[in-house]
C-alpha cells in the first residue's frame, strides 16, 4: 500500500511539473499616451482611458518589443 501511495504522488508530482507556465504580459497605453509592459494582464492598471495595446504575449521581451513596435508606428509618445 505505501509503494503505492509512493507511486500516485511521483506521477502527481511529475505531471504538475509538466503543465506549462501561463505567461501573459501585455502592453498597455494610459490616457497621456504612455506605454509600459505589463507583467498581468488580468490585473491591469484601468485608470480612467487606458488601454490593452497587446495582450497574452509569452514573454517580457515580446512585450518590449512590442512596445517599441508601438512607438515606431506612433501609437505611443513615450516608452
């Protein structure tokens, strides 16, 4: 009985070690035209006029370039 207990909490362990991180950054645009990366999206910084840019990028430096993609095409005054 212990072995298999031992046995059901190994593949408990590898399978929770096998799910893949949620990565989700986005980049967002605040009311003065600001844009800045963001770490969750879920839990973004809604002040009055802000807005999503981009949303569900796999990592920060997606969202950077991202950003910067913003500023060249001038949906962005500042980075």
């Amino acid at each position: 009985m212990k072995r298999l207990v031992f046995a059901v909490g190994v593949l408990a362990l590898g399978a929770a070690a096998l799910t893949p991180a949620r990565a989700d950054f986005a980049v967002i645009r605040f009311k003065d035209h600001h844009c800045q990366a963001w770490a969750d999206s879920r839990v973004g910084p809604w002040s009055p006029g802000s807005q999503y840019l981009a949303v569900g990028l796999k990592s920060w430096d997606a969202a950077t370039a991202r950003g910067k993609w913003a500023m060249r095409h001038h949906r962005c005054k500042a980075w």
